[in-house]
C-alpha cells in the first residue's frame, strides 16, 4: 500500500493557472456554496501576539463536493514580513481525499491567495455595481494590487483612485498600472477618493473609520475587505442594502465586528449573502440609486477549489512533482 502526496510550488500553480482562471472558479465556487454543494465552517484565528510573536493566522477549513475534495487553508498576516521585504499576508494549503482522509498535496498558497482575494472584488461588482466607471481604492498594498488586476479583467473602469495612508505606497500601486487604459489619481485624501465614486473598496491592515457616510453616492458599491474596522458605522447603517459573503464569519471580523459587538448590527441586518445572488437564490441590487454595502472577509473554499484545479492540472500535464509516499517514503 502506498500513499502518494504531492508539494506544489508557488511557481507551479502559476504555470497551470491564470487569473481569468481563478476569477471564474470563484464564482462557480459561490455559486457552489449557495446551492449547497459546500460545506465551509467559519474559519478560526490563532493570535499569537500575547506570546510575544506579531501575528495571526487563520485556520479555514472547507469540502467541497462537486471537486471531491477536502481540505484547508492556514492563511496569516505576519506584521515583521514587510521589514523582511516579505509579503505581509503567507498562506499554504493541504488538500485531502474526503473519503479516506489519504493527503494529495501540500501546495504554497500564496498565489492563489492574492488572486482570489482580487478575484472576489471584482466578482461581487459584477453582480452588485450599478455603475463601473470610477474605482476607489483605499489600501494601495499587495491586496490591493490584485483587487485592481482582477476587475480590470472584467470590468470596463475609466478612472482608479488611488488612497493610502503612506504616499510611497500610492506611488508604488501607480506605478505598477502604468499601461494601463484607465486613468489613475492619488489621492491626498479619502474624502477626495470616494466622491461621486462608482465602487469603493478598502483593503487596508488599518482599524479606523476611513469612509465616512457623506462622502459615499447614492448607487455606490462598498467593498470592505480588510480585517479590521474600515468604515465609520452609520455608512452601514444606513446602506440601502447591507450584504457579506458567508454570516457565520462576516458579522464577527473585519469591518461588521465592532457594530455587532455593541449591538448595532445583528443577522437580521443582512440584506442577502452574496452566495445566494450569485446562485440566483436573492436579489442582489434592485436599482440603480441603492447604495450597497458588503464585506468581503474571503472563504477558504475559494483558495481549496483553486488549489484543487491546479493539482489535477499539474497531474494531467505531466509535469514533474515532487511527490512523497506518506506510509513508506
Ligand atoms: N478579505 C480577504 O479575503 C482578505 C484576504 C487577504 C488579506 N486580507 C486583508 O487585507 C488587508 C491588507 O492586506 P495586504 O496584504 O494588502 O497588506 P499590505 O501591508 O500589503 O497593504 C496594506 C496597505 O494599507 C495601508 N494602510 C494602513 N493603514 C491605513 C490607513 N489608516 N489609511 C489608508 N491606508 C492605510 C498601508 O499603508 C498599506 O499600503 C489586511 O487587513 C489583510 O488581513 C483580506
């Protein structure tokens, strides 16, 4: 008996994977969700910053039915990266046979991280923009990028405002789209960045109100995909439409955390999740003037169906991999 398990580099997913890929897997994967055919508990963070070490990660467990496949991601955000010239957010992935629990492989997830985080932004404003002409980021990061590279793919964007704290970083986010059709601003400020804009996304390691209520049009979509607060409460509470991505993690981190904690927001405040839309279960936006809010705290569902696409890619090119018999090896 022999129990064959794969390691997969960051650059062999790459190889067999390509970012127009992984924006469709994650809507089929949504979809998936909403139908059913996912089972995804909430994900668990471990903080280690009380002993000493300035980090988190998250432990986020998924099976999803229609890929046979089970598995999970541990994703951390780890403040020394950046000092280090490391990428803040690391993740890596272990995919399993359901049925025997047998390993198939240990994969780098760090790519497939990136882009299915960009790949939910620009996914959620397929279904819920009203209009795609100006783009305002707030978190000029890696995240960022990705978020950017992603609906730019699929989304017809004349104009990207670019807001952070550091103006290194505005100017570094810039410089990377520097062929791209659109125009790109730096903004000084969020209140410059968010006027009369189409689509708001914060993505920052910030914990403060960044968008504030009056400075958001009637018909915007705000994408809140950061860990921490991003938004001042009464932009929530005020949202025509109030939506996130999975209710068992949504209300308890990221920007809904703090209002629910003191009671301001509950389940009840939820409009629709957004795997319902996407499967056709709930209405997403009915008009153009409705101001919709969601936070996108990402499921580790999308980053395992990635995973489990390059895996069966990379067995079937023939590629060599590296592979270890996990009783005998
Ligand atoms: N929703 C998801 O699926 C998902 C996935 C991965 C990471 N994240 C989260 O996204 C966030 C960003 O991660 P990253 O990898 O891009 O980090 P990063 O360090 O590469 O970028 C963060 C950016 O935020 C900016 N920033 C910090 N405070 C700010 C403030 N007050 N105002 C404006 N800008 C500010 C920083 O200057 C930096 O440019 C983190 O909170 C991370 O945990 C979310």
């Amino acid at each position: 008996m022999s129990d064959q398990a794969c390691i997969i580099s960051n650059s062999q997913v790459q190889r067999h994977v390509t970012p127009m890929d992984v924006i469709e897997i994650v809507e089929q994967t949504w979809k998936w969700y909403g139908e059913g055919q996912i089972i995804m508990p909430a994900k668990v963070t471990t903080d280690m910053e009380p002993a000493g070490i300035p980090g988190w990660f998250n432990s986020m467990p998924s099976y999803i039915a229609p890929l046979h496949v089970a598995g999970i991601k541990l994703v951390g955000g780890y403040a020394e990266n950046p000092r280090h010239g490391k990428p803040y957010i690391k993740a890596n992935l272990m995919l399993t046979d359901p049925r025997t629990g047998d390993l198939r492989a240990v994969m780098c997830g760090d790519w497939i991280s990136d882009y299915r985080t960009g790949a939910q932004a620009a996914v959620a404003a397929k279904h819920l923009a009203a209009k795609t002409d100006v783009l305002t980021i707030i978190g000029a990061g890696n995240q960022g990028f990705y978020c950017l590279d992603c609906m730019r793919r699929i989304l017809d964007i004349k104009e990207v405002r670019v807001c952070d704290i550091s103006a290194a970083a505005r100017e570094r986010f810039v410089a990377r789209f520097a062929d791209a059709p659109f125009r790109l601003v730096s903004c000084e400020t969020n209140e410059a960045g968010c006027r009369g804009s189409d689509m708001i996304i914060t993505i920052t390691t910030a914990n403060t109100a960044l968008v504030k209520d009056p400075w958001v049009k009637p018909g915007a979509l705000v994408m809140t995909m950061g860990s921490f607060t991003e938004t001042s409460a009464d932009l929530v509470l005020n949202a025509d439409k109030l939506m996130l991505d999975h209710v068992g993690q949504g209300l308890h981190r990221g920007n809904l955390k703090e209002m629910v904690d003191k009671g301001l927001v509950t389940e009840k405040s939820i409009s629709a999740v957004l795997t319902d839309v996407v499967c056709g279960k709930a209405a997403g936006r009915e008009h153009s003037d409705q101001r919709i809010v969601i936070e996108l705290v990402g499921m580790g569902c999308l980053d395992l169906a990635v995973a489990a696409t390059a895996y069966e890619r990379i067995l079937a090119s023939g590629e060599p991999v590296v592979t270890v018999d996990m009783l005998n090896g």
